[in-house]
C-alpha cells in the first residue's frame, strides 16, 4: 500500500489525487464484470479514488461496472466521466449528463468533460457545462483529446477559462504534448490527465526500463507510470482488471525517480525538439 497518495491542484483550489483509476474496455463482457469491479473496489480500498470512464465506454456499460463498485462509497470518490461530442449540443449535453448519473446511479459527477473536440461551437457546449454545475449535476468541467490552439480557442470564451483539466494521451512513448502543450498548462495550473500512462502495456514490456526497474525492484510498468506521476501538474489514470496490477499500481506512487534515471529515460525517450500534432487512441 502506498505511503502517501499525492496530489496536485485544480484551477478551482481543489486537490486531485495524481493516481486514478481507467476504464477504458471494461463493461464489454459480462464475463469479466466481477473482477473489474472488485479490482475498482480494491483502488479504493487502497486511497485510488479517482476513477474515470465514459459515455463511450461500451456504450455506457463502463459506468454501470463503476456504479457496482463505488455503491455505498460515492462520497469517497472523486469521479470523471466523459459526453460525446455528438451529444455536445445545450440539450444533448443536459440529456447524456442525465443518462451517465442514471448509469452511475448517483446525483452528480466531480468531473464532466468533452470527450474530445466536435462540429457543436465549443461556447454551446461550455454554457451547457456552466448549466449543468448551476443545477449541481456536475462540480467542474474539463476537456479531453485538446491540443494547445484548442485550448487557446477555450480559455478565449466567457466561462472557458472554468475549465478544470485536459485529458490527453501521454507516457513515455508518446511526449509530443511536452514542446507546447505541456508548459502551456502548467503555466496556466491546468492539469493533464495522462490516458494510457503504460502505452496499453506496451511499455510493461519494454526492455529499456528493465535496468531501472531492477534498481527499484519494480517492474517495467511502474517505472512507466512513476515516470508519468513525476511529471508537474500531471494525473495518470491506468486501467487494471486485475488485483495485482492494481496493487502495483499503487506501489508505484513510492517510486521516486531520480536524476540519473530521467536522464536514461530521456536517452530512451526522448522528448520533442518540435511540435507535433496531439496524438490520440
């Protein structure tokens, strides 16, 4: 278990746990419910209680995995769920809100973000945000899936400057985000929060963070996510099925990378000397 889950800051004041919980793919086979649900379950028994899914997610079925997991515990958990941007409309935002608290089986989400950016005029959808924190069906909004001149055309709006956090893929194969959009956030204290932190297990498997992880006796993928978590302002939320990943997981909060080993990294690794455009999966 881990000592400490740390934390960074929301623009609104609050502190977020720079560990949480994915869902991405869970809900798809009914087979397989029991054990996402009990390894969401044991997240929270380990302090993981950020958790994220979406409307997307097996077509609302990843919420429904999360509402059996967070029931009898929804005031300790931080959740994150996500509106298509098919949905992104004033009423279709009103509408997919009400059928992910259905879903969720609660009374509001902490976190509501655009999935990724669509045809609706990002001012609709940010006045249907605002809205919906009015009625108390959301506390604050973010974005996901935004590269840095989105997110100058978001702040540029009444109310755009409310926005609360980015969601973008980001780990150590994918450090594109650091040349622009990176700075820009932390300049702005507008956290990233990092999908894919191991590369869908990519990076689990990769023979050059083998010497770091013997040093640490962890294991490649929690070097790759203790990398993530290193980075200022920013969240990681792996998804794990299985109890012993979700324990790893929370073991890697522990692991404090130093010098030597971001330096090996950015020779393994190496970060942008250009911008490229946001990658997506």
């Amino acid at each position: 278990m881990p000592s400490t889950i740390r934390t960074t800051t929301l623009p609104s004041g609050e502190a977020i746990a720079v560990l949480g919980q994915g869902t991405w793919k869970m809900g798809e086979d009914a087979r397989r419910r029991a054990d996402e649900v009990a390894a969401l379950r044991l997240g929270l028994d380990l302090g993981i209680t950020l958790i994220d899914t979406a409307e997307m997610y097996a077509s609302g079925g990843a919420e429904e995995v999360v509402a059996e997991a967070i029931a009898g515990r929804r005031d300790d958990t931080f959740l994150v769920s996500k509106v298509l941007p098919s949905n992104a409309s004033r009423a279709g935002v009103q509408r997919a809100c009400e059928s992910s608290l259905k879903r969720l089986a609660t009374d509001r989400i902490d976190l509501y973000l655009l999935h990724w950016p669509g045809s609706v005029p990002l001012a609709e959808t940010v006045e249907a945000f605002e809205a919906l924190k009015k009625a108390g069906k959301i506390r604050h909004w973010g974005v996901s899936n935004f590269d840095t001149d989105e997110m100058e055309d978001l702040v540029g709006l009444p109310a755009g400057g409310d926005v609360q956090t980015n969601q973008v893929l980001y780990n150590l194969s994918r450090r594109g985000l650091e040349f622009d959009l990176a700075p820009w956030s932390r300049q702005r204290g507008i956290p990233l929060m990092a999908y894919s932190p191991v590369e869908q297990g990519a990076l689990a498997r990769n023979t050059r963070l083998e010497a770091i992880a013997a040093r640490y006796n962890a294991t490649p993928a929690q070097i790759a996510l203790a990398w993530v978590m290193a980075q200022p302002g920013v969240i990681a939320i792996p998804k794990a099925t299985r109890q012993e990943h979700v324990r790893q997981n929370a073991a890697a909060l522990d692991i404090r990378l130093g010098s030597e080993d971001l330096a090996e990294l950015d020779r393994a690794f190496p970060p942008p000397t250009r911008k490229r455009g946001l990658e997506m999966i």
